[in-house]
C-alpha cells in the first residue's frame, strides 16, 4: 500500500526532516507512485545530508533512468563504484544505462561482473542473456535463459526473454507455449 507508505514517511520526516534514509525510502515510494521528479528531490536531500551513503545514488540513479537522464544515471553508479568497486546494484543498474544507449559490449560486462558479485541475483544473468541476443550470441543467451528457467521456473522475464529468442528464430511452437506460461505467471504480460 504505498498511499500509506507515503503517508507513514511524510509523517516520520515531519519529526526527523534530517534522516538521509528515511528520505531516500521515502523517495523511493515516490518513484514507484509515478513522482520521479519527487523522487530525486529526495534522494538530492538525503545526499545532501549524507554524501558518502551510496544507496540514495543508486536510488537517484534508477529515477533518472526513469526519465531517460542517462548521464546522470550513469555519473550517479560511477560514484558509487568509486567508493565501492563490487556494489552489484550499481554495476547492474549502469548495464542498464548501457543497453538503453545500444552499448551491449559495455552493458554485458557490467552485468556479468554484477553476477559474478551477487551470484543469486538472476535479473543480472537475466540482463547478460538479453546482452548476449542483442550482440548477436543466440546460443549463449539461450543457454543462459533455459538455465534460469529451470533454477527459477517462475521467472517470467526470463520465459518472456526465450519466447521472444524461440520466435526470432521460427520456432513458434516453443515460443507460444513459453508465451503462455508468462501469462499466467505475470498478468503484465498479458497487455
């Protein structure tokens, strides 16, 4: 209920207006509400209070990303690995920066090291299959997607991503049948 996440936080902050991360939550709730632009006010006064905290970077990064404020996204994960060269969630995030400017090389990478550092985070080997069909790399993106499928057999990006791979390639069959597996797992989908 983010109406009353919203709420709760507006009322929290009334009393301590200089919790960094009670804004930076607080902002976060914002983001997902539709108030990216409230959102980085947060983060921005969360940073101001406390500039060495790298969540509300990465925070701020993913609503700049929102707006399509792609080098301000990436200048916000580029800090955050400054301080912290093995902080997954900014390698990820930066590989999505990447692959929204067509830079697959770059965003696999990133992915993989965000992998490699955070090995159950399946978005992250989910985003280097998606790298891998864009580079051309069909085999390995399928191999990548049908090995998350089995660890994770609801994970409905990962049967979106090889239904879309399956159909590329002609086999339909395979890819109506995955199709309608993400369906019924994310309703999203279904749109």
């Amino acid at each position: 209920n983010f109406n009353l996440a919203l709420d709760k936080w507006n009322s929290y902050l009334e009393i301590y207006p200089d919790d960094a991360a009670a804004l930076s939550n607080r902002g976060n709730v914002k983001l997902v509400m539709g108030d990216i632009k409230g959102s980085i006010d947060d983060q921005d006064k969360a940073i101001a209070i406390n500039p060495n905290e790298v969540d509300p970077y990465i925070n701020r990064g993913i609503a700049e990303e929102a707006l399509s404020l792609w080098s301000l996204a990436k200048k916000d994960y580029m800090f955050v690995l400054s301080i912290d060269s093995e902080n997954f969630s900014a390698l990820y995030n930066f590989g999505n920066v990447e692959g929204s400017l067509s830079n697959w090389d770059k965003a696999r990478d990133l992915f993989l090291k965000a992998a490699q550092y955070n090995p159950g985070f399946a978005m992250a080997r989910s985003s280097i299959a998606l790298a891998d069909y864009q580079l051309g790399n069909l085999n390995e993106s399928e191999k990548e997607l049908k090995n998350l499928i089995r660890k994770y057999p609801t994970f409905a990006d990962a049967r979106a991503a090889l239904t879309a791979l399956n159909w590329s390639r002609g086999i339909s069959g395979q890819a109506e049948s995955n199709w309608i597996s993400v369906t019924e797992l994310d309703p999203r989908y279904s749109d």
